[in-house]
C-alpha cells in the first residue's frame, strides 16, 4: 500500500506536468506571458520542495502526500474557471506547483526509504508512472477529448481527488527519529561539496524536461506547422512514451551498472537529442527524435535522488529536498528565457538550450565522480 500511494501521488504529478504544456496553445497568451506562467508554477515547486523536506523528516510522508494532493486537486477544479484570465492562471499554476512539489518530494522519499537496497531500481520504476501521467494527458485531450484541454483538467482534478482519498485511507509510518530532521546535523548535509553538484545536475536536467513539456506543442505548431492534435501526439505519444520505456529498461540496467556511468551516458545521448529534436523536417522526424530526447532523459531524475539517497543515508527528506528544489529552480530559470527569447529570435533558437544545458550536465557528472564513486 506504500509503494500504491507513492506510485498514485507520482501519477497524478506526471499528469500535472503535462497540463500546462497542454492548455497554453488554447488560451491564446503570448510566448512571454507563457513564460511568466511557467515561471509561477515553478517557483510554486521551489517553495514546496525547499520547506517541505524537514517537515517529512519531522512528521513524515503522509503529511506531504495529503496536502500535496489536496493542493493539486483544488487548483485543477479551480483553473477552468479562470476564463482565460492572465492573474487567475497565473495563480493556479503558482497553487499547482506548491501541490505538484510537495507531493514530488513526498512520493521520492517514501519509495527511498523502503527500498534502500535496490534504490535507483525502484526510484526509476516509481518514475516511469510519471512518464504515464505526461502520456495521458496530451493524448487523452487530442484524441478522445477533441481537444478540449478544460476538460482534461476536470478528469484530472477528479482523479487527484480520488489519489487523495487513498493517501488518507493508507497507513504510513511515523518518523523514528533515527533519521529524522536535526538541527544539529545539518552541516553534515550541507557542508558536503556532493549535495551542491548533484543539485546542479538536477539544476540543469528540469530546466530541459520541463521545456519539452511546457514548448514542444507550442514549437510543433507555431515553427512546424503541424496541428495540434499532431502535435499533442507527438508530445504523449513519443516524449511521455520514451520517458516511460526509457525507466523500464533503465531499472533493470541499474542492478549492474553504477548510477554515475548511467548519468554520464544519458547526459550525453540528451544533448545529441535534444539538438536533434530541433532540426527534425517532418511530423516522422520530429516523432523519433522526441522519443529518442524521452527515452535519454529517462533515467535521470530518479536515477539523481538515488544518488541523493545513497549519499545522505541520514536527514534523507532534507537532502532531497534541496536538490529537487534547485531543479524546480532550473524550470523558473529556463521558462522565462525561452518565452523571452523565442519572443525576439523565435521558439527554435530559445531551445537550443536544451542540447546546451545537457552537455552542462556531463560536466557536473565528471566533477561528481570522485565524490561519489564506491572505494
């Protein structure tokens, strides 16, 4: 029933994720205000992520996991409403983000605690229903909902609201104190050079995840010239997918190969991908290459809070907060700059730093490796 709850919470976030990617090319703002949306929702997740981590710690994951989804829930019923008014959306999307990071850093350090042999296996396995809430949600909408993205947001308020009923009905352990949260311990978390790389790496791989989800739709139609219910199927069907088969296949690498190698790797085929991704010609093209960006990134975020994991066995909420914070941060920084730019030079060129951001990434991987690495 843990592994349940924390898989439901995961799915409902996947779904969120994906929502605003989906509804910004019906409500008609501009590339800017996109931005500026974008950005709510994130710094939504950096309040969450960076608060809620010494509150898991001291009264443990349910706490996080009901109000993390009764936040989502709410603001999912209450975003339909806002009539394609720029304020009110601008404040879901903040009230989702809160929801979305709470529940985010709840649902990682639940799976984390209880798998602590095989890690990085369950974390990926957790994740991959990520990747089926990011699918859901574009293909749901293009193909069996015309389109409609308010609908979308009702079903997915709906099953927010049943996940949040069964977070509430599932027994979960208190903190012991044995690893809960201590003040005096936190310059043992924070004074570890580790803590600060892999809250770079995490910096960097959000800032092109979550500009996938949030400028791909929006790129495929306005630089492409493919509808949108090409473009939403692309968006499910190759990126939500390749992030979902990408996580199966990774879980069972990760029982051979170290989580570093694995990260250095993905961190490579992403920057080839991503750069890809913007030269694609065709609907066909654009579809490959989108899958092949899902199945790079795959491993990535959960593969990281293992690490996080492994590295910070005590005060492990507090950790993995910091680190999902700074990748909540890596959205606030990258939205902005992409809505800007693309509003001067064009969505193409704002996204090339996607492929630049990725090839970042392998250079904290090499700085990581004699930190992290196994004597």
């Amino acid at each position: 029933m843990l592994i349940l709850a924390a898989i439901l919470g995961i799915l409902v976030y996947g779904i969120v994720a994906a929502t605003w990617g989906t509804l910004n090319s019906t409500l008609g703002f501009n590339h800017a205000q996109n931005g500026s949306i974008a950005l709510a929702q994130a710094l939504g997740l950096v309040v969450a992520s960076i608060s809620v981590g010494p509150l898991i710690d001291l009264k443990g994951k349910k706490v996080a996991l009901v109000g993390g989804l009764a936040l989502i829930a709410g603001s999912l019923f209450w975003l339909p409403t806002a009539g394609g008014d720029y304020t009110t959306t601008l404040i879901c999307l903040a009230v989702l983000g809160l929801g979305g990071g709470i529940v985010v850093t709840g649902a990682n350090a639940l799976v984390s605690d209880v798998t602590e042999s095989r890690r990085g296996t369950a974390l990926n396995l957790l994740n991959l229903f990520f990747g089926l809430g990011g699918l859901l949600t574009p293909f749901v909408t293009a193909n069996l909902l015309n389109g409609d993205a308010i609908r979308m947001c009702y079903l997915a308020a709906a099953l927010a609201a049943v996940v949040l009923v069964v977070n509430i009905l599932t027994p979960m352990p208190r903190p012991t104190g044995e690893r809960g949260f201590k003040v005096s311990e936190l310059g043992a978390v924070f004074g570890r050079p580790a803590l600060y790389l892999l809250s770079l790496v995490l910096f960097l791989y959000v800032a092109c995840e979550v500009g996938v989800w949030n400028w791909l739709a929006r790129y495929l139609i306005d630089e492409r010239g493919l509808d949108k219910a090409a473009a939403l199927n692309i968006l499910s069907l190759g990126f939500a997918l390749g992030l979902l088969v990408g996580r199966v296949v990774v879980a069972r690498i990760l029982v051979n190969v170290s989580s570093l190698t694995v990260t250095l790797i993905a961190s490579c085929a992403m920057a080839a991908t991503t750069y890809g991704m913007l030269q694609a010609a065709t609907a066909r093209g654009a579809w490959i290459a989108v899958f092949c960006a899902g199945l790079a990134m795959a491993p990535m975020f959960p593969t990281t809070l293992a690490m996080v994991g492994d590295a910070f066995p005590r005060m492990s909420a507090t950790a993995m907060g910091v680190v999902i914070t700074s990748g909540w941060i890596g959205l606030a920084v990258s939205s902005p700059i992409i809505g800007n730019v693309a509003r001067a030079s064009g969505l193409r060129t704002a996204l090339l730093l996607l492929p630049i951001f990725s090839v970042a990434m392998v250079l904290v991987n090499v700085m990581l490796r004699p930190l992290l690495r196994r004597k």
